[in-house]
C-alpha cells in the first residue's frame, strides 16, 4: 500500500509517548543523570518495539512510496536515532539547534550582497559571535564594548578568553 494510515498511526502515537517523556522530563527540571534513567527505564522498551516494527515491515512496502521511503529512512539510521537514550543531556531530536542556527541560514543568503568576499567572511563571522552571545545569554552591546576595550591589550594565548562562550568566565581576570 502506498499508504498506510493505520501504521502510520501507530509509529506516530509511539513518538508522541516519547516526546510526551522528554517534555515531562523538561519541565520537572530532571538532572542529565535522572533523564539517562528514566529514558532507559521508558523509553527503551518504546523504541526496541518500533525497532523491531521497523524490522518486520522494512520489505512491507514498495521502496519508492512515501511509507516504503520512511521506514528504510528509519531503520538505516536507528541505532542514531535512539542514541539519546544513552545521555541524559542529549536531546531527542535537533530542533534546538536548528531554531538557533536557521537565523545564520538566512543570514547566509544576505552575505552574497555583503559587497566583497573579504566582507561577506567578515560578516559571517560577526554573524556567529552574535548568535554565540544570544547563546551564552549575553548583551552583544556590552560583550563588543567591553572586548573593543581589551582585544588590543590581550596576549594572543588568551584571545580565547574574548569568545563569548569564555567571556563571562575570565572577564574579571582579563
């Protein structure tokens, strides 16, 4: 069958149980060490099922329709897919890093029209410092102000102390 709602359905309602455990999970404020736990007490057993669903039906379907595309796509990266279950500080999907990288993807584009070569990389890495500041939870106005100040007093060895993943950390020392 081209499609398939019924299992589609099932596969579905299965990942919805997983990501109604990593909400729960979230909001509770588990530590990494109490979701590891809890994942593999309860998540484990959801995804040896639906791995062993995708083993049975891996063939059930022609190849080339969108069931038969979705269970191979599923079952040739699984042990990927449910590598989560492992660490308690993984997630289960990478929507967090896509949401925070999607403005550099459209950033991306703008750099064609950055006026030279040289600017375009100039911009792009501006681009990443601020998304990094926006990251670590910064004021980019006050991060630039302050490393202005420093960067031409600061010896090359420690220039890694400006990142704004460092920044925070060393600014008393600097």
């Amino acid at each position: 069958e081209k499609y398939d709602q019924e299992a589609a359905q099932y596969v579905v309602g299965q990942m919805r149980v997983l990501y109604a455990l990593e909400s729960s999970m979230r909001e509770a404020g588990l530590s990494s060490e109490a979701r590891a736990k809890l994942r593999q007490e309860q998540a484990i057993p959801i995804l040896e099922t639906l791995g062993n669903w995708l083993n049975k039906n891996l063939y059930a379907y022609p190849p080339k329709s969108p069931m038969g595309e979705a269970v191979a796509y599923a079952h040739s990266r699984w042990a990927g897919l449910s590598f989560y279950t492992l660490h308690g500080d993984m997630e289960i999907d990478n929507n967090l890093v896509e949401n925070a990288v999607r403005p550099l993807a459209v950033g991306r584009k703008n750099y064609l029209f950055a006026g030279s070569h040289d600017a375009a990389h100039m911009t792009a890495a501006m681009y990443s410092f601020m998304a990094s500041c926006k990251r670590n939870g910064l004021d980019e106005r006050e991060w630039l102000s302050d490393i202005f100040d420093r960067i031409q007093g600061i010896k090359h060895k420690d220039l890694f102390k400006l990142l704004p993943s460092n920044w925070a950390k060393y600014r008393g020392q600097l």
